[in-house]
C-alpha cells in the first residue's frame, strides 16, 4: 500500500503540470489573438504544427526515460532536472516582445514549440512514474484518483486566478499582465515538481537485462493491442474536450455575452472535474471498469449535445451543463490513466518487454495530437466563421461559436466510448497476468 502522503506528493507533479496544460487549454487561444493580434486561424495552425515535433521527441524521450539509471531511478530525476528550465521557457511563451507582422509568428512558433519539448521532457517521466510506485491494480486507480485530484487543483488556480491576476499586474497592459501571471505561476509550478520529486519513490522495476534500440522497443510496442486502443481513445477525447475548452471562454464572453463570468464559469468547470476525479476510486469498487469508462462518455457527449439547446439569456442552465459535463468526463479520467499502467503489464506478459516510459509516452503523444487538433480546429472554426477580435460578433459568428462548443465536442466522446468497447483488461484477467508474470521472474 502507498501512503497517502506519498500519493499527495505524487499529485503535486500534475498541480505544476497543469498550470501549463490547462492555461494552454483555456487561455492560449485568447492570448494570441486578442493580446498579440494572431489571426485565429494562423494560431490553430501553429498549434497542429508544432504537435507534430511530437511524433519524434514523445518516443524519443520515453525510451530515453527507460534507459536512464540514475540513484534517484528511471523517471524521478527529470522532475529535479528540468522543473527550473520549464519554469523559465513558460514565461517566455506568455511574453510578448515589441515586434511586428512576420516577427510575431515566428517569435509565437519558437516559444511553443520551446514550451512543448520541456512540457514533454518533463511530463512523459512524470506520468511514467505513476506506473512504476505499485503494481496493485486497485491502487493504481487510487493513485491516478488522487494525481487527477491534484491536477485539476492546477487548473482551479488558473482557472481562478488568471484573468484577476493579469487585471491586477496588467493594470490596462494585458501583455504585462501575461507575463508576470505566468512568472507567478511558473515558479509555483517549480516548487510543486520538487515536492513531487521528494516524496515519491518508484519500486517497479525493469527487467535488468532488458536493453533494446528504440526501433525494436517501437516493433514491441506496437504488438500490444490494447495500447492501441487507448491511444485512440485517448486522440478523439482531447480533440473533443480541448475543442469544447478552448471555445469556453469565447461561449460566455460572445454567446452569453458575460465577459465578466469568465473566470466564474471555467473555475467552476475544474472544481466539478475535482469531485469527479475524487469520485474515481469508489466507482471503481463497485462498478466495471470499461462499463463505467464507456458510459461516462456517452453522458459527456449527451449533455454537450443538449447544452446545443440552451438560449444565451438562461446562464443559469449554461452554467449547470457546463459544470455537469467537467464532472462526468474527468470521472473517467483517472481510470484511462489506471488503464495505461494495466497494458503496461499485459505487454509484459505478451512480448516479454517491459516498456514503462514508451507506453506512456505513446498514448501521450495521442493525447497531444488531440490537444493540438481541438486547438486547431476551434482557431479555424473561428476563422471560417469570421471572429474577430475585441468587437461585436455578428449572428452567423455566435451561431458558429455555439455550434463548434456542443455539438462537434460530442462527437469526440461518442467515439470514444466506440473504441473503447474493443478494450477488454478486466480486474480478473489483469490478476491473472501479474501472477504470471510473479511466477517467470521469480
């Protein structure tokens, strides 16, 4: 059994983690295009583009985090390693230096592309280490419920206190407000991975005669079926949620028009994704894990359609559909996680290779192609439905922006929930698996 303290030190990595992730989420868009001036559409570009560095640095780094032998283990060190140069390239992503035209893109293309390698570099390990602190199949839901808890801390404090903190170092400059928003933030995010660094400790090890190149490591994973699986999953439900989260803040502020619930409306939105979360384990007790996983989805996906129906003078109700999608969908965020750590050692069992950093890293690469398509897509929705920024929006526009917040986000949980029936780890067979493999290494 882990100690709770040791599972809170462990949540503490996704606190910092998602000071990033969930500003990226909620703010990214909005800060390119109504304080540097980006088109939408130059802006959901950018943010496919540079996803696609992904598909060579998310294997590369998680091989890399495999092989690494450190005294502090396999994952562990890079948290120590590189919280301080994470902290320092995320304030030069909010900073917005005196350029003009071309100079602008470029500059916003080379400080993302930036954040993305040291968010990579050092969340792969993170979410690695979560699969190496126990192999109790049960804790492992119990530990991703508590990582999630704490992760969506992160994104209540940005959520929370974005915006008045921008007002408030801001004082009328937006750009200024940016930037020290996120030197505050960034050096908070520092402290926590520290914390998540000392008072974690990893206890599952890799086979010791296991060295394999990462083109033989990538042939090895790709035999695990169930891997494939969750990568799909895990590509159509970030489209779908990034897309929904992204367009929140241009929902209320143009839909609703109460600009001034902004910060109300996502807070609200991360605290019910905290209940969900903590909800996680007990669910998990009584109820399986698939069933559960599956019918999550199509609830999320049920009430994005039906906030589709919802007239902009009825907040109330916005609110309430808003808040009861968060807490559904990240309900089942800790079991997807739980279930990760599980075809870890289904691989194991299959191919003989246990492969902790690159299974991570695989399924994160998915879950950044679809951070990446839900950003794109939301910047080129906007384009095509002619947003502009800071002014009235016309009819056509709010319409747009409705459309592209409730009905196309269900799409991304319906398939989900349809991939998600070709998954088929049970607590049974799982059981079954770790005895074998207790009995070949033992």
């Amino acid at each position: 059994m882990i100690s709770v303290k040791e599972k809170i030190a462990y949540g503490l990595g996704d606190t910092a983690s998602n000071i990033i992730f969930q500003t990226v989420m909620m703010f990214l868009m909005l800060y390119y295009t109504d304080v540097v001036g980006l088109s939408p559409a130059v802006v959901g570009t950018m943010f496919l583009v540079v996803r696609l560095f992904d598909a060579v640095t998310d294997p590369v780094m998680g091989n890399l985090a495999d092989k690494t032998q450190s005294r502090f283990g396999h994952f562990r060190p890079y948290l120590l390693w590189l919280a301080l140069p994470f902290a320092l390239i995320s304030i030069l992503a909010f900073t917005t230096p005196d350029l003009q035209g071309t100079e602008k893109i470029v500059y916003a293309f080379t400080t993302y592309t930036l954040l993305m390698v040291a968010y990579t570099a050092i969340n792969i390990p993170y979410c690695a280490l979560g699969g190496v602190l126990t192999n109790n199949v049960k804790e492992r839901v119990s530990v991703q419920s508590y990582r999630f808890v704490f992760g969506m801390l992160g994104g209540v404090i940005v959520a929370g206190c974005t915006m008045p903190m921008v007002e408030y170092f801001g004082q009328g400059d937006s750009a200024k407000g940016y930037q020290y928003t996120m030197t505050v933030m960034s050096l908070l995010g520092l402290v926590l991975f520290l914390l998540c660094f000392f008072g974690t400790k990893e206890r599952v090890q890799q086979p010791l005669d296991q060295n394999l190149s990462l083109a033989k490591s990538l042939k090895t994973l790709v035999k695990n079926d169930q891997w494939r699986v969750l990568c799909g999953a895990a590509l159509f439900l970030l489209t779908g949620q990034v897309l929904r989260l992204t367009l929140g803040v241009y929902y209320v502020k143009y839909y609703l028009g109460e600009e001034e619930l902004i910060t109300s409306f996502m807070t609200l939105g991360v605290v019910a994704s905290m209940i969900g979360c903590a909800l996680a384990q007990p669910l998990a007790k009584r109820f399986c894990k698939i069933k559960a996983y599956i019918s999550l989805q199509l609830i999320a996906a049920g009430i994005c359609i039906a906030s589709y129906f919802i007239t902009p003078d009825n907040i109330t109700l916005a609110f309430a559909a808003f808040i009861l999608w968060k807490f559904f969908l990240d309900m089942a965020t800790p079991l997807l996680w739980a279930k990760m750590a599980d075809t870890i050692d289904y691989g194991h069992h299959k191919t003989g290779v246990r492969i902790t950093g690159l299974v991570y890293s695989g399924v994160i690469f998915f879950i950044k192609m679809g951070v990446a398509l839900g950003g794109a897509i939301a910047g080129w929705l906007l384009s095509f439905y002619n947003y502009q920024a800071q002014t009235l929006q016309s009819i056509e526009t709010q319409q747009g922006i409705l459309l592209s917040f409730t009905i196309i986000p269900a799409f991304g949980s319906l398939l989900v929930a349809f991939i998600m029936r070709k998954y088929t780890l049970s607590n049974t067979q799982l059981a079954s698996i770790q005895a074998s493999l207790k009995t070949s290494t033992s």
